[in-house]
C-alpha cells in the first residue's frame, strides 16, 4: 500500500481535488506491491509539522520548550564562610578544600603501602629503605607545600632542588626535608587502598575536593560547563595530548563553572575511553 501526501491541491482524473491533509491510498493487490513507507496515523497529524522540504522557523510553542524558573535564592557564597569565617591567607582557603581529614587518609594509605612493598625487595646493604619511618601528617603538609614551590620554581630535575651548589641552591627545600626523606615519601605516596586501580587511586580526593566546592558556593542562573586542560607530562594512563590547545600535554576535565564569578563548582576528570564489552547488544527489528 502506497502512501502519498501532496503539499498543494491536486486534481485527479475525475476532477476531484485533494486537499494538503488528504491520503491518498491506493491497493496493488494481496500483500504483493507494498511500499516500505509506514502509514501515517491521522491523529498525529494535527499536531506533527508538515515536512515540505524547506526550512521552517521554530519557536517554543513548536517545540514544546517551557522555560524553568531560576528560584536558587541562596546562590552565591554560602553562610559558613560569612563574617568571621571567611579566610585571610592563602593557606586557609587551601586548607578549606585540602582538609585535615584528607590529609590523614592520605598520610594512612602512604604509610600502608611500604609495609607491603619493602618486605618483598631485595635491598642493598645501603638502600634508603633500611631506614623507613611512618609519615607523620606534619610531614604530608609539608610534602605537600614543597610539591606546590617545586611547581612555581621550576628545575631540571628533583634532585637539583636539593642542590648545595652555590650558583642554585635554594634553601627551602633543604631546610624542610632531607633530598632522601623528601624521595622516601615521594616514592611511596598514595592516597586510596593499595588493592584500588589506577582510576580509584585517586578517586577519594577528587570526591573530596568536589563536595568542598559544592559546599562552599551556589552558582547563579548563569553557568558554563567547559573542557580544562590541566597541564601534566608525567606518567599517566589518561594523560591527553592535544596539538591545537596552548597546553598540548595534560589532564582532561570537563568542569562547571559559574559566569559571574569563575569559580569552579564541580568536575569531572575524564580517565579516558573505557573497553568495550564483551557482551553485545541485539537489536532486533
């Protein structure tokens, strides 16, 4: 069964016209001559837009769009950092994200891991491991702050940040830690269970950060979700390159952000493009 749909008034051989909402039907025979077009059901067809083959201007009553309310009316900066609670240096907003919580798990899943690793080594009578003490949190801060100078002063390597030399020798990092201590919990660091994979290694601090960000600010009406490059050339199973973008190697993370301000209310890091299932999907017709 053919179906035929005319766009302007026709008339047949007997001189009947056709209107633009008529169906014209005509049959071939039992079952044999069928067209592979489905028939149009003549309830939709009041409410459908007749395809004509151009260009039509749609508007919300086309599309059925309802435009929601914006009825945040707490947006902004919350009540918890109002007043006499809203920080003064840098390392107290630092501190607002990067919680002393967070730091105790990280300073125990560090220490746990060398427990379970150095007893498998077959050491040197001087290896470093020998003389393997448990971090402290004092220490994880302060591994922490000398990984974030390390990052504003750059150098060849970690060792020449311990240099004695007198032409680059910065004092900072030498007096904070010892090059061997500094490696011994560098080497080590973890922040999840030894047992977790590589994605979940770092999932308990990205949670983390996230409901802090969350916490602390409302974004307004107007929003932005964007890709962020977070520059990085270390070891990384989802470490992106891209040759278009100003910072070619790096950290892909898709972010959202409030326009008015920029701050960052919530991410989400990509760990790039998942293997496929062994099982497959049957679509049946």
């Amino acid at each position: 069964m053919d179906v035929v749909e005319s766009d302007e008034a026709e008339s047949d051989d007997n001189g009947d016209s056709v209107s633009q909402d008529e169906e014209v039907t005509s049959s071939e025979g039992d079952g044999e001559g069928s067209s592979d077009v489905d028939d149009v059901d003549a309830s939709d067809s009041d409410q459908s837009v007749v395809d004509t083959g151009k260009w039509h201007k749609l508007n919300t009553s086309t599309n059925a769009c309802v435009r929601l309310p914006f009825t945040v009316s707490s947006s902004g900066i919350q009540t918890g950092l109002s007043g006499a609670n809203v920080p003064e240096t840098e390392l107290e907003f630092f501190l607002l994200f990067f919680t002393n919580e967070l730091v105790k798990e990280i300073t125990e899943h560090t220490n746990e891991y060398p427990h379970s690793k150095i007893p498998k080594l077959n050491l040197r009578p001087r290896s470093i491991w020998h003389k393997w003490q448990d971090v402290t949190e004092e220490e994880m801060k302060a591994y922490i702050g000398v990984v974030l100078n390390m990052a504003v002063n750059e150098k060849p390597g970690v060792f020449d940040y311990f240099s004695k030399g007198w032409i680059d020798h910065m004092p900072f990092f030498s007096d904070v830690f010892s090059r061997y201590r500094f490696l011994q919990i560098h080497w080590m660091l973890h922040v999840n269970s030894v047992a977790a994979g590589n994605t979940i290694k770092i999932d308990i601090m990205v949670k983390h950060v996230k409901s802090k960000s969350m916490e602390y600010f409302i974004q307004g009406q107007d929003t932005a979700i964007d890709e962020t490059t977070i520059g990085f050339k270390g070891h990384a199973s989802f470490r992106m390159y891209n040759p278009q973008k100003p910072t070619k190697w790096g950290l892909h993370v898709y972010t959202l952000a409030d326009s008015a301000t920029g701050y960052i209310v919530t991410f989400e890091p990509y760990y790039g493009k998942k293997p496929p299932s062994r099982c497959r999907e049957r679509i049946f017709l």
